[in-house]
C-alpha cells in the first residue's frame, strides 16, 4: 500500500488501465513482440479511451487527466506490453506535451485533437547518426526560405516513425550557436520530402518500429516552428524532462509484471519435493525485486506529482528513470534467474520483459545522462 493516496479518479484511471491491458493486450502481447506486429487496433482502442492524449486540455479534445493518472495508465499498459506502453508514452510525453506547452493557439487546435483521440500518431525526432547525447551537434539543418524552412538531414531512433502523422522535428538554424541555435517544428509526416528509411532490428519493444528519416528539402511553414527560433534545445530539454517520467513508469510496469511472474512460478514449481517459493534464497530474491519495485514506483509518482505542481523537477526525473530503469533490468535478470532454463525459452512472458527492460536505460536519456543531470542538480543545490 503506497503512502500517496490515489483519489477517485486516479483510481478509476487505474482500475480502467488494468482491465484494458489484461483483455486487449496481454493476450497478444507475445504475438505482436513475434511478428513485430505494430498494434494498431489497441492503439485506437486506446484512444477511445482517452489514453493517447492525457493530459491534453478537454477544450483541445484530450482527457484533461493529471500527470499521476498518466503516470499510472503508462506503468498498467507497460505491464501487459512495453511497446505499447512506449507508443503511448511517446504520443503524450513527447509530442503532445510540448505543443499544449509551447504551441500557441492554432497549433494547438490544428494538431492536439486528432493526436488526443489517437485518429493520428506522432513521434519525436531529436537523435541523429552522430548526435544522440550531444543535441547540439545536430547536422539536421532548418534554412528560412520566404515563408518556409527548408528541412535536410537524417534521424534516428525515432519510435513510431514509420507509423507517425505527425512529428516534432528539432533542426540547427544557427551552427555557429550550438545549443541556441537549435529550432522546432512541427511537421506533417505527409509533407513532400520525407523518406522514412530502415527500420532497425532490435532486441526488444519489437511490436514498436524505430526508424531512420531522411528530409530531403522538405518545405515546412514558418508557422510551425515552436516557439521562436533558437528555443530548439530548451523545448527539448524540457520535454525529455517529463518523458523520462513516462519511461520510469514503463520501466515500474515491465518490473512489476517480472515479478510477478515469478512468485506464481516459483509457487508453481516444485524441487526436491517442495515448492521453490519455500527456499529462502529464493525469498530473498523476491524480498529485493519488491522493494526495489515499491522505490521505484514512490520515484516516479513523486516525480509526476512535482511535474504536475509546477514544481521544478528535472532532478527528480531523472532520479526515477535512472532507478527505475535499472531496476527493471535487475528484475527481470532475476526473474529469468528463477524460472531457470524455462526464463530463457519464448515459452514464458519474463524472456520479453528482459529484453525490453533494457531499452529503459538508453532511450529519453541513457543512465548515464541521469547521472550528470542529478549530479549537476544535487552540487548546485548544497553550497
């Protein structure tokens, strides 16, 4: 029981997430992770239900939940299917987030409703070939043509981006400014000059595609820059900052369900004449998977709590995606540790959370990255 009290809706959100994920995605959840089948059908199911644009403002057609109640439908689907749970994320944290934040007041009634009600998708494209952790260093390029900016350039492990209709893009407009040189836009994937290239094989979230885009003079209105030239890196900052919450509480989903996979394993499973559950290294296995767990999950909803406050909170963030992240990849490394050799066969769920808990620690900022952010918070904090 956590010491934070959900009230009536939260809990609502929350009971609604449960059942959803167990009727609609679990049962196809290892299918999908197969076939790297993108789940579009759920994804729509999702956006009936107000999940895809949460904590959109009703007046711009979303939900108008609070940043916990996103939180908890985020960590609730990512029980039954982190590549569920990472589109998702990414439609609420990375795209619609930062146009109700920084859009002004067309953008938001052009693009928020049909992102909210789930009828399009976006993605968020930040990384490159040679600029992952170092966004300054972007070779995209945004050049100011009349009433235009002429996009060209190449990303990279942009999530959903073959599906997308709708893409935040970060382009240089000044190299000579680095991190003030950088500007946003918001584009229709639509737009004439778009490619989107390979889609990369990975080791988990495979029901998600991650795709390479190229831009190839692609003409984007000047009205669709967030914000105003050169506010680029701040946008971004600021956005990953409430995105690694997103990834925190899918880390807590994928770490939660390993778990308990495992106690009804282990209740399950019988050696030398008794069930495993009863061998005390066993015991304390599960004693530190749930601890590590119930940290994690205080981490994260506190993290949200800050966000939604207006408290200052990057510290905070980063301190839960940081733990939770890697608590996921502890857990499921322990899960797969107790199913024994059945944990390394496809036959049980705990071999897919382990791979997909692994991506927690890279994307929206590797641990590391959460290390240097609470770092440098935590020095300027003590004098």
């Amino acid at each position: 029981m956590s010491i934070i009290n959900l009230t009536e809706e939260q809990t609502m959100v929350r009971k609604i997430a449960h059942e959803f994920s167990d009727k609609e995605i679990k049962p196809v959840a290892s299918e999908n992770d197969k076939k790297h089948k993108f789940p579009k059908d759920i994804i729509d199911k999702l956006g009936e239900l107000g999940f895809m644009g949460m904590v959109v403002p009703e007046e711009y057609g979303g939900s108008g939940f609070d940043y916990l109640s996103y939180i908890i439908a985020v960590e609730e689907i990512s029980q039954a299917c982190a590549s569920t749970g990472a589109i998702m994320s990414v439609n609420n944290s990375l795209v619609c987030d930062p146009i109700k934040t920084f859009g002004d007041e067309g953008q938001k009634k052009t693009y928020l409703p049909a992102l909210a009600s789930g009828e399009n998708l976006g993605c968020f494209m930040l990384s490159e070939p040679e600029a992952g952790s170092d966004p300054a260093s972007m070779n995209t390029t945004a050049v100011k043509r009349g009433k235009n900016y002429v996009l060209n350039g190449a990303k990279c492990w942009i999530t959903n981006g073959a599906e997308a209709d709708v893409a935040i893009v970060f382009a240089s407009t000044d190299s000579t400014k680095r991190n003030k040189g950088v500007s946003a836009y918001i584009v229709d994937m639509r737009t004439t000059g778009i490619i989107v290239g390979k889609l990369e094989d990975k080791l988990g979230i495979k029901a998600t595609s991650t795709a390479q885009i190229y831009f190839e003079d692609c003409s984007v209105p000047a009205s669709n820059m967030l914000g105003e030239e050169g506010d680029g890196f701040k946008i971004a900052m600021h956005t990953l900052d409430g995105g690694r919450i997103g990834i925190a509480a899918q880390a807590v989903g994928i770490a939660q369900s390993a778990l308990e996979e495992s106690v009804r394993y282990a209740k399950e499973r019988k050696a030398f004449g008794r069930s495993i559950s009863n061998f005390q290294g066993l015991q304390f296995m599960i004693a530190d998977m749930a601890t590590k767990i119930e940290a994690s999950r205080l981490l994260t909803w506190q993290a949200a709590i800050m966000k939604e406050r207006g408290s200052k909170y990057s510290k905070n963030s980063a301190m839960a995606k940081l733990y939770a992240s890697e608590t996921a990849m502890w857990v499921t490394t322990k899960a797969i540790q107790i199913h024994g050799g059945y944990g390394y066969t496809t036959d049980y769920p705990v071999e897919r959370y382990f791979r997909d808990a692994k991506i927690t620690e890279i994307y929206e900022g590797t641990s590391e990255i959460q290390r240097n952010v609470i770092a440098r918070e935590t020095l300027k904090e003590i004098q």
